[in-house]
C-alpha cells in the first residue's frame, strides 16, 4: 500500500476542496484509473502467460478440444507421453493428429467454432507436425524419385498433404508440396521432372475441377509417362474410381501411398 500514500498528501487534498462537489467523484475515478489502475493492468498483462499442462491425448475429439483453447498450453509433453507409451510416430500422425485437423475443419464448415479458432488450432498442429516429422524426413536414404502434391483447385483443407510429404520424404522421395504455394503446377510439371503427381481432393463440389485439372497437368507435364495418384477424404467416403479422373491410382492413407507409388514406377519395368 506504500505506493498508495501520494493519494493523501496535503497537495492532493488542497487540490480537492478547491474543485466543485459535483465533479469530485468522477475527477477522482479518473485519476485513479489513469494513474493506477491503467499502469497496473498493464504490468500484469505483460507477464508471460502460465503454461496449461495437457493431459494425455488419446483421441482426435480431445486433441481438437486442446488445440481449441485460448491460452497457452504445453502440448509438446502430452504428445511425448503418448510416444512414451508406445504409440509409434506413424500411427500418432494418422490416427490421432490428422483426424483432429478433419474435426476442425468440420467445426468451422459447420459453424460450430469461428475461424480464427479454428486458423490458430491448425497451425498449432502444424507446427507439432513439422517438429515430429523433422526427425526421420532427415534419416532417409535418397530414392532418386520425385513428387509434386497439390490440392484439388478450391480445397481448403491441406494439412493431410504436410503429412503426405513426411511420408514421402522418409522414403527417400523429393517433394515438392503445394498445399500452401501459390506456384503454378503447370508451369512446374513443365519446367522440372517429376516421377508422379499426387492430388488432393476432399470437397464433392471441387471434383469437377479435378476431372478437367489432371489431363491438362499431363499435357503440360515434361515426363510423358507421368503417374498420377490421387487421395482425400471425397475417394475414402465415395469409393469414386480415381481413373474416372484420369489418375492412375487411389492411396487410401499417407502410409501406404509411398509404397504405392514405388510399386506403380517399378511395374513398367518389371513387365521388360
């Protein structure tokens, strides 16, 4: 209370009988909180905020309830807990990590969290995923192959791809990922050489855009033996044939696709 004291000191007070009756108690409140309360709450706000422990995450509804909260919260050692206890990388990426990032993208298509809850969650996962995948992207052996992904034209939703690419690049591929470029496609496949073009679409309203988007990415493609892939969540809840889109084949998760994709590059020379 010491920092208080000026409050009554003889100038203060002479200044308050001096002033009109009437306005004594609004010129009190507002010197009072221009001089004390103001500064104060600042100070408090500029303290670093308190670290929320999480608790093990067992499911993707838990984790998307965690990646929704305001405050800060120490995801990192609920993530290495589940490590810890044997959930491998693999599984924690596809089973826990990519379909809370399909919860959040249902939340805000349904208008039950707003979108800059939902812009903040993502990116809170992302930036775990690119911490988690770091590791063994940089383990892997060269393949000598490459990829181009991309989502369908009008797709929103990209984290699957970030996840995809991991995959690929633990098997040695080089990846080009355009889920958040404004890169032309086009204007790669025909500048630079790619073993397979892999794409997105989850959306039923944007496969049209995919059924004309592949052939033109073949006619402009360098490689005239370009193997298109295609996945998303519209192929896992459709079963729609991927040749219907001029694709060569459907990859039902990120980890089986790399496998996939090697079995389609080897088939033509196994059949020499």
């Amino acid at each position: 209370m010491d920092d208080l004291g000026h409050l009554c000191d003889d100038g203060y007070a002479g200044l308050m009988l001096d002033r009109d009756r009437n306005d004594d108690d609004r010129d009190v409140l507002s010197w009072l909180v221009e001089a004390e309360i103001l500064p104060r709450l600042m100070l408090a706000h500029s303290r670093p905020a308190r670290t929320v422990p999480v608790a093990p995450l067992h499911d993707p509804e838990a984790l998307a309830a965690v990646l929704l909260h305001p405050g800060a919260f120490d995801l990192d050692t609920a993530v290495e807990a589940l490590l810890g206890c044997g959930l491998s990388l693999d599984s924690l990426l596809l089973d826990i990590l990519a379909p809370a990032a399909k919860r959040l993208g249902t939340m805000w298509e349904e208008d039950t969290c707003d979108f800059l809850a939902v812009t903040e969650g993502l990116g809170r996962l992302q930036a775990l995923t690119r911490r988690l995948c770091a590791g063994m992207e940089r383990s892997a052996a060269p393949s000598g192959r490459s990829i181009l992904l991309m989502p369908c034209p009008g797709e929103t939703h990209v984290y699957g791809l970030s996840i995809l690419a991991s995959f690929f690049r633990e098997s040695g591929w080089e990846v080009t990922n355009l889920g958040h470029s404004d890169a032309d496609a086009v204007e790669l496949l025909s500048s630079g050489w790619y073993d397979m073009l892999g794409l997105s679409l989850s959306c039923d309203v944007c496969a049209p855009a995919l059924q004309t988007l592949v052939p033109a990415l073949r006619r402009a493609s360098r490689n005239p033996s370009l193997f298109v892939l295609v996945g998303g969540p519209y192929f896992a809840r459709t079963g729609a044939d991927p040749a219907t889109f001029g694709a060569d084949a459907y990859a039902p998760d990120a980890w089986s696709a790399p496998g996939l994709a090697e079995a389609m590059l080897d088939r033509p020379a196994l059949a020499c």
